[in-house]
C-alpha cells in the first residue's frame, strides 16, 4: 500500500558575530523514481535568498543559494510531499559470474571503488567472502545487511560526520550513516555495485494519517544485482513505504543535505529538526 508523506527538514545556524557573506548548497529535495513520486518541493530560507536548481553528477537536485547581507542567523527549511511505494525486489537478477563480466564492472566503476568513508579493509573483505558463498547476489545483499544490523550497536554521538567505515568498526558503534558506509565495504568486497542513500524515514510503520511526527534524517544502501534495489542496514528491513529518499552517490560525502561557506563571525549553535506527516 503506497503513502503520502508531508516532510519538512528545518535546520538553523546562529553566528557569534555577524557573517557578511555565505554560498551553500542544500540537498533537500526527493527524488522521482520508480519507488516514488514527488507532488511537490520548495526550499526556503530566513533571511530571503536568490536561489537556482540544478541536478548535480549523481542525479540529485541541489538548491544553490548565496546571501551577501550581514546576518547573525540563518534558517533553511526543505518542505515536501512525497507519495512512496512498497518495497521491490530488482525486476531482472543477475548471478555472480555476470557481475564479474568487465561490461558491468566499468559500468558500475564508480560504485564498486572504495572511497574516504568506505575504504578498502582485508578484515571485512574474508567477512564478505564468508558472507557471499553459497548465496545469490540479492542473498547476499541481504546478508551483509543483517551482518551489519548485528554486529554494530546504535548509539549516536558515537561518531561524526567525517567517521569513516573502519572507525566506526573499530568501536562496534555508530549511527545510520556508519551502517551504511560499513554495508559499502562490504559489498564493493563481494564484487555488488552498491551506492549511498541519503533521506528521511518514519518512525512508524503503523502510522495514523494525519499525525505529525519526529521524524529522522537517514541513510541506508542501493545494490544493483540486475536492477537497483534498497535496503536498510540500520533496521535490517528492505527500504519501503516509511522510506523517502532524496539522493545518491559514493558515500555521504556525494550527499550532504546542507554544505557551504561564509565569511564573517563563526557558528555557536546549529539545530535540525525533521517532522514527518503521514497524510494518506
């Protein structure tokens, strides 16, 4: 059964002096796709700002803004309402000695390459061998996802947005973004072309229309094993109606949902909130 989902990301910086000059990106826009239908998007900011939209290298939409009045504070806010469908598997599978064809491994060079977040590890290399044998692609897929739901446990402020994979593996803990960059590795070891995923999910898999909730930025994994496929390494669950996604790339570092620069005083405070409304 598909949702309409209402999501509003606000995020507000405050500036120990005044900051005479800023150039900022936001990803906050869904995506079209297959899996779901965008009904409509705006992103707005306080103070006001000329804004332009493009599509960058990986296919998300970026919002480009610059403010050259002084300001002390500076408030971005992405509202969306976004219809998502149930989880499906990939159309056409595709076995392990297609993947090894080296059609599909310059296709998917990039998504196969270890990266700053998801490098290149012999430890998790022999534990994605162990995890590939004597499974499918799309098993094994799987696999390497509850690998990771098992072995790593949930604790935020654990890590940072610049952890990489191996980091955050040292210490057995981490966050959604530290789950998916570990699911990385691990596949790009088995050979799979894997890609990061960064939006939103609901809380809820039981959600009342009509609720507004505290919803959270997230991120999980897309294989291709014939066809591109999600799932949700942090909650070891496919990726569904509660998910919205908003981009793609290597790792986190292709899909930050906001990054820029400024000139003037530095940041004191910096608070995000994310609501989630199921409308239907």
């Amino acid at each position: 059964m598909s949702w309409r989902m209402r999501v509003v990301h606000t995020t507000g910086f405050v500036y120990g002096a005044p900051v005479t000059s800023s150039y900022n990106e936001a990803r906050l826009t869904p995506r079209g796709d297959s899996r779901q239908t965008v009904v409509l998007s705006r992103v707005e900011t306080d103070p006001a700002t000329r804004s332009y939209r493009y599509t960058d290298y990986w296919g998300t939409a970026v919002t480009a803004f610059d403010l050259h009045a002084p300001h002390t504070e500076l408030e971005v806010t992405g509202l969306s309402v976004v219809e998502t469908e149930p989880f499906t598997a990939a159309r056409d599978s595709i076995d392990w000695e297609g993947l090894a064809d080296a059609r599909v491994r310059d296709r998917f060079d990039e998504q196969l390459t270890y990266t700053t977040y998801a490098p290149r590890s012999a430890e998790l290399a022999e534990v994605a061998a162990q995890l590939s044998a004597d499974r499918t692609p799309d098993d094994a897929v799987e696999a390497a996802c509850q690998w990771v739901h098992e072995e790593m446990s949930y604790m935020p402020g654990t890590t940072g947005v610049h952890t990489s994979a191996l980091e955050a593996w040292s210490e057995r803990k981490g966050v959604c973004q530290d789950y998916a960059h570990l699911t990385l590795v691990l596949l790009r070891s088995m050979g799979i072309p894997s890609r990061y995923v960064s939006g939103y999910l609901h809380p809820k898999a039981d959600a009342q229309c009509g609720e507004t909730v505290a919803g959270q930025s997230h991120a999980w994994i897309e294989a291709w094993t014939g066809g591109w496929w999600g799932y949700d390494p942090t909650n070891a669950i496919p990726v569904r109606e509660q998910h919205v996604s908003v981009g793609f790339g290597r790792d986190y570092k292709d899909v930050p949902p906001l990054k820029g620069i400024f000139s003037g005083g530095h940041a004191t405070d910096l608070e995000v909130v994310v609501e989630i409304t199921r409308l239907a």
